[in-house]
C-alpha cells in the first residue's frame, strides 16, 4: 500500500499494520462490526435530532403563548356596555355602566356577527369601538339555585303525608311529565302549588324528594335571597330565576319561605318594604304575566299564611294549596318507623313510643330517634333500649312543651 491508503486505514480504527498475519475473514468480520457501530451511532443521532426538533417546537408554541398572555396583560380593560340601537349606516348607539349613551364604531374582528338590542358588549376604552359580543349576565346567586346532584330524600322517606303527596305529584309531575293528558282533556296545566304547615312537618322535604324523584331541572331559592338593598335589584333576580327555568325547561322552581317577599302590601312602609314589593310584585308578573310559564311548575313554601300577598293565593299563580298537618297517630308511627329502620333496637316496642310523641312533628320525631341513639352512645352500648327513647321524649318534648307554656302564657 502507498502512503495514503496506510492514512486512511490507521484512521479507520483499525489496527491493519500485520496484515499478513490477520486473514481475509477476519478483516471482513471487523469491518462489518464497524459498519454496525456506525449504523447504531447514526440512528441514535437521527433519534436524538427528532427529539430535539419536537422541544424546538414546543418551546415555540409555548412562546407564543406567553407572548399572547403578555399582550393581554398589556392591554388596557374594556368597558362593559350595552346595544341600544343599530342603524343603517352599520354605527352603533350603546349604553354605559353609567347610563351614559354613545354613538360608535363595530370593531372589523367582529364581521359576521350580529348585533342585537340587548346584546352585552365590550368596548376599547379609548374610543369605545364595539371589540367583541358577551354572554347574557347571570347572577351567581341564581347561577348557584340549579340543583345539580339530586337529594337522596325518597317520597319513602315520607311518612303520614300520603294524601298530600298525591296532590302534590299531580300539580308538579304530571304537567311535565304527561302533557299530552291536559290536551286531551281541553285544560292548561296548573302552575304552582303552595305547600302551608307549621315548622317541620315535612315541606321542605317534600320538595327534595320531588326534586330527586323528577328528571326536570329543579331551582331552589330562599325569598330572603330575593331580597335586595338597591332599588330594582330583587326584581332583576327574579326576572333572571324565571329566564334560566325557561332556558332550562322542563323545570321546576322551589321558592323556600316565600312569606320574606310575599307579605301583604300595606300603605305606609318603609323604603326597604316598598322594594320587597317590588319584588313582590315582579314575581307576580312572572307567575302570570303576559310570558307564558311553558313546561315550569312553582312550588312554594310557608308557615304563615295568614301574612301572605292575596294576590299570590289566587288561582292561576297557585292553583293548589295544600297544607300539611301535623301527624296522626298512624303518621306518627310510620315516621318513626323510617327513622329507626337503619338503628340498631333491643326490645324497643314502637307502639309505645309513637303513643308518647303524638302531636308532634316529624322533625320532633328524628330529633328523639337521634337522641336516643346519643343516649346509647353515651352508655357505650351498640344498640338502642327502651329507656333510651323515654329519656329522649323527656328531655326533647316535654321540656319544650313546658318552655312553650311559659313562653306564650
């Protein structure tokens, strides 16, 4: 070999300088695992490129990304406003926060939407061109009244009230359910049902277990939520309660306490009264006004219907009121029944202890049940006796009716 071809081979790696003493097989053998090492090292290059080229990529559009959000952060708030009217000339008469109103431009990003009266707005602070279109306002307190994860409360769990179930399921069920029946029979599906009783005989629970037993959307709202410190906010809540039941029918509106808003209207009030009349009469408005309450039923609930609005006990906005009594005797005992049916009882005899809680309510009636049980636990016992339940009768309804003695006479 001449002097170039020993460069070359001794650059190879290769040690060939005995080449008579290394046969040809042998060379051959080490050139192919050469070749390999090399075919190895050039994937794994080609591997560690792709890899490389893909975190370029990803740095990029993270970059991007950070760019954007810094632009936002840049930039300066937008105001809020509303569309008051669109004229020929495609310019734009909007309103303020303030109640001031503007004659403006539409921002070219905005090319193919419409605009409408109404319609909730952002424009540039500087020159007030409309920027973009926003979603309708929502109040969070009526935003959060949707009942999402429905109660586990049973019309089982129900006792005593069997009759008043009954009446209740046909004013608020079957107009959502079957309204096909009420076609048939010529007559508009009722509206609401108010239930009456006294302090925990069942009302709220009632409604729960509509709310778990119908596949409606189900509102619930307490009147005291409805009441509001600046003039005309109560009624915009109202409005707004009734729009999402419209949007979300078929539904189902629980107004809790309705005597908070719907007390009789007397003449001489204070500015405080006269807004929860406005709400007040809001809600009458809403109930049967002109818009029509298609597949929405009202259930409403009070303890004092002697205070409540006339207006809101006449047929066509509670077509039905139902009051819920106090137990009976056989009430009582099935009540009882469903609250002891998961406690562990030793020779409890529930005949006996119904006798002792008659003219109770039901919620007197869980209030010994779970006294009882503490009665037990304090004695480290697994299960409940006997004199548990006469403790528990002893301190929670005798003791009460001795305050209410001392209280109200």
């Amino acid at each position: 070999m001449d002097g170039d071809e020993l460069t070359d081979t001794e650059s190879s790696g290769t040690n060939y300088s005995n080449l008579d003493d290394i046969s040809l097989s042998e060379i051959n053998r080490r050139l192919r695992e050469e070749n390999l090492r090399g075919e190895l090292d050039r994937k794994r290059l080609e591997r560690e490129i792709a890899r490389l080229q893909d975190l370029v990529l990803e740095l990029s559009h993270e970059n991007k990304r950070l760019k954007h959000e810094l632009k936002q952060f840049k930039s300066p708030p937008q105001l809020v406003g509303q569309v008051v009217d669109l004229l020929d000339s495609g310019d734009v008469i909007v309103k303020n926060g303030a109640g001031q109103t503007f004659l403006v431009s539409v921002s070219p990003k905005l090319e193919g939407e419409e605009l409408a009266v109404g319609s909730r707005i952002s424009m540039d602070r500087n020159n007030l061109t409309i920027m973009r279109t926003l979603p309708a306002s929502k109040d969070p307190v009526i935003g959060a009244a949707e009942i999402i994860e429905k109660p586990t409360i049973t019309f089982d769990d129900i006792g005593g009230l069997d009759v008043q179930i009954t009446e209740i399921r046909e004013m608020v069920e079957l107009p959502l359910s079957k309204p096909h029946l009420f076609k048939e029979v010529g007559i508009t599906p009722p509206k609401g049902v108010l239930l009456v009783g006294v302090p925990g005989t069942g009302k709220t629970l009632i409604a729960k277990a509509v709310a778990q037993k119908t596949n409606a959307t189900f509102i619930r709202l307490v009147g005291s939520e409805l009441v509001q410190k600046f003039i005309g906010e109560g009624g915009r809540l109202v409005r707004e309660l009734f729009q999402m039941a419209r949007e979300k029918a078929p539904a189902i509106i629980f107004i809790d306490e309705i005597d908070a808003i719907g007390a009789k209207r007397m003449s001489m009030d204070t500015t405080g009264d006269r807004e929860v009349q406005r709400t007040l009469m809001q809600l009458l408005a809403e109930m049967d006004g002109f818009n029509p309450l298609e597949n929405i039923s009202i259930i409403a609930a009070t303890n004092r219907l002697d205070i409540i609005d006339e207006a809101l006990l006449r047929p066509g906005r509670f077509d039905r009121i139902v009051e819920i009594p106090m137990p009976d005797h056989t009430g009582v005992k099935k009540i009882l029944e469903i609250h002891t049916r998961n406690m562990h009882l030793d020779d409890v005899s529930l005949g006996v202890v119904s006798e002792k809680l008659s003219e109770t309510t039901g919620a007197h009636i869980a209030a010994v049940c779970r006294e009882a049980g503490m009665f037990a636990i304090r004695n480290e016992r697994g299960h409940v006796v006997q004199e548990d339940f006469t403790k528990a009768i002893d301190k929670l309804v005798n003791q009460k009716s001795t305050y209410d003695e001392r209280m109200y006479h």
